[in-house]
C-alpha cells in the first residue's frame, strides 16, 4: 500500500493536533485544579457530580428549614417558660388570699395584681416569632391567636393544628404548637374532678376532691356526662349526707338524678366522702341545707382562671359563709393552677422533644453533606503533581514531534542532488 506524502503530512498533522489537545486540556486542568471541565471530559462522573450536587442541595434545604423550625420552638419554648413563672406568681397571689388573715387592702392589692398578670398571659400566648407568625395559633399562624372581647374573656381563634416543617427526606416535625392545647383545654379541680360550692350554703364548709380512687369509673363519668350533688341534713345532732348521681349541674333546674342515690350516711367532719371512684374532702362545718357539686371530666382555661381569681378577690368576707364561698372559690382556682401548670409543662416537654430531634437530624445532616462534598470533590479536583507531571511530559512530546515534523516537512529528493 501506498501512502502519499500529502497523506504522511495530513496524519502528523492529526496527531500533532491531539497531542496539542492534551496539553491545552493538562493546562486547564492546572489553572482550574478540576479534572472534570465538562461533561464531555467524563460523562459517568459527570452523572455522580450531578447526583451529589442534588443531594447536596436538599441537604441545604432541609438544614435551612431546621434551623428555621428550631429557632420557632425555642421561642415558644421561652414564652412557655415565662407563663410557668407568670403561673407560679398567680398561685402566689391565691395561696396569700386564702389566708384568712388579708384585709381588704391586701385583696385590693392581689386584684390589680392579677390584672396585670392577665395582660401578661394574653401578650405571651399572642408570642410571634421574626417572621410575625403566631406560635400558638395551630396552622392558622398568621392571624392573632387570642383576643380580649369586651367582657374580659379571652377567644381562641387558631385550631387544633400543627405548622408543618421537612427537616429531612420524608421527615416533617412541628414548628409550633396549637394554645388550644396549652392554654384552653386544661384540667379543672383535682385531676379533672371539681367541686363546686353552692350558693345557697349557709356553712362554713368548703370541698375539694381529694382524690381518685377508680379512674375507669371517673372516666366512664365524665364520657357520659354524670355529675353528683352532695347535700347534707340534719340528724340529731349531727348531720347525714346524701350523694346523688345524675345529669345536668347539680342544684340547677335541668339536672336529673337518673342514678339516684350511690352513697349516703352519717357525716363524719374530717372524713372523706367516696362515691363514684372519687374522693370528696369537706373542709369546716356544713349547714344542714348545704350542697355541692362534683363534676368528672371538667375542664376551663388558664384565662378564665385568672378571672375567677380576680372574682373571687372580690367575694365578700363578712360570714362565715361568705368566708366559706370565697375559700371555696381560692381552693378551686388554686387546683385549676396546677392543672394549668400541668399543661405547659407538657407543651414545653412536646417542643423539647422536638428540638432534640432536630438536632439529632442535623448532625446527621451535616454528616451527610460534608461526606457528599468530598466525594463530589474527589471526583472534580485535580492531582496538580500528577497532572503537571503529565503536562511536563506532554508538552516533551508535542514540542519533539513538531520539531521531527518541521524537519520531514522540508525533506525533498533534489536536496540531495549535486549540479
């Protein structure tokens, strides 16, 4: 076969071409410390580089949304802090009232106090985060979650739910927490069992539930909605008590004994009254005449707390039963405190959890980043020793082969010819 000087001269010509290729291409390599300048360069990293970059992106995401998600839990976990402290002055205020020994003045002073601290507790349950959401409005964030009306009731005007936040790949966590948990649906009296005074007591006894000694009674109770009356009547000298279990409140014109009586007998003063898996304390002397009610499964609100411990600050001292009423009403509200405080305890348990696990995450997060990162650096960066070794070597072989190239070009046959 044979091959043309135009063909001898067109390949070297190729192959000086490719070798000048490599050298620009080592060259690049040793200005940018890549390896991978494009896709073409080396299609199947190029489709891990996109892999890991993607990766990467969601990670970032997901960081950014924790960190969002984590410093809205920490706020509310402070506001829930300051309503503990708030609370714990609250009960100072009740427990200092029930003293029997406070003047009006003193009273006076525990109302304006308590008023104060009601504005308190309405500003920290409205807490909003940098961005203006509500924390304890549930999924309706951006509108005020409580508001006064202009009786002094205070409205919950979010909902039941939860904000919503990925912090990793098929894993969403709540950022805030609903107040209708925390401030609204909170156990009354002892455990979800109150005792209420009533009105036309003429003693000097006041009662509290002391108490559960069956919970599934209790609860089967408080589902159906019973309610019990504790009356007292005179026997002798002493006193009988009565307890009857129905529907309705007690002493009002809709209740309905449908049980009739499940307890009853002689009083004992000091001795607790049990029907219905409860216990019933009776502090002082009743009246023959005298009743209470007790209510399973009742519930009221930390505002409403706070506003009957203002009304009951109020109540009249000049009898012993108008003494007998207000202690009522302190020792209820002072029971209604604890389960208030039971309740933002849990709220701060549940955003703690919650801050954990996000913390958890992210280091988790962070772990898998930095490792993407690498790899995805392992892949692109350059190994500047080895590459300008091969650069070194390169660009030996491109500047020889053009030299052989120069000299082959201007060989001819005539230069060897003599006249």
């Amino acid at each position: 076969m044979r091959i043309s000087t135009n063909e001898f001269l067109l390949g070297s010509v190729n192959d000086l071409l490719a070798q000048q290729q490599n050298v620009n291409l080592l060259n690049r390599e040793i200005a940018t410390g890549e390896t991978m300048l494009d896709a073409s360069s080396d299609p199947g990293g190029a489709g891990q580089v996109i892999g890991l970059a993607n990766q990467i992106g969601t990670l970032s995401y997901d960081t950014a949304n924790g960190q969002a998600a984590a410093q809205m839990l920490q706020t509310g976990v402070s506001a829930l802090q300051q309503v503990t402290t708030l609370l714990d002055q609250l009960r100072q205020t009740a427990t200092a009232a029930a003293n029997g020994t406070t003047t009006p003045g003193d009273r006076q002073s525990y109302i304006s106090s308590a008023q104060t601290l009601a504005q308190q507790l309405v500003q920290l349950a409205n807490t909003q985060n940098a961005n203006g959401s509500y924390l304890f409005a549930g999924t309706h964030s951006n509108a005020q979650a409580f508001t006064t009306q202009s009786n002094g009731q205070v409205v919950f005007n979010g909902d039941a739910g939860t904000n919503q936040v990925q912090i990793a790949p098929s894993l969403d966590i709540g950022s805030t927490i609903s107040g209708q948990n925390v401030f609204m649906n909170v156990q009354a009296g002892t455990q979800g069992v109150a005792v209420s005074a009533s009105g036309g007591n003429t003693g000097s006894a006041y009662a509290l539930a002391q108490g559960i000694t069956n919970i599934s009674q209790v609860t089967a109770a408080s589902l159906a909605g019973t309610q019990y009356d504790i009356t007292f009547s005179a026997a002798g000298p002493g006193l009988e008590f009565q307890v009857t279990s129905g529907h309705g409140a007690p002493g009002s014109p809709g209740y309905i004994a449908t049980e009739g009586v499940v307890a009853s007998g002689s009083y004992t003063p000091g001795t607790a009254l049990s029907f219905g898996g409860v216990q019933v304390q009776v502090t002082g002397t009743p009246a023959a005449g005298d009743s209470f009610a007790v209510q399973p499964g009742a519930s009221t609100n930390v505002f409403q707390t706070v506003q009957d411990l203002i009304s009951a600050l109020n109540l009249p001292r000049n009898t012993p039963a108008e003494s007998a009423q207000a202690q009522q009403a302190l020792q209820n509200i002072l029971t209604n405190l604890t389960g208030a405080q039971t309740s933002v305890l849990s709220a701060q348990a549940t955003l703690g959890t919650s801050l954990a696990e996000i913390q958890s995450v992210q280091n988790q997060t962070s772990t898998q980043g930095a490792n993407a990162s690498t790899a995805m650096s392992n892949l692109q960066s350059a190994n500047l020793p080895q590459v300008l070794a091969n650069y070194s070597e390169s660009l030996t072989a491109l500047q020889a082969a053009q030299l052989a190239f120069a000299k082959v070009q201007n060989l001819s046959l005539f230069q060897d010819l003599t006249p």
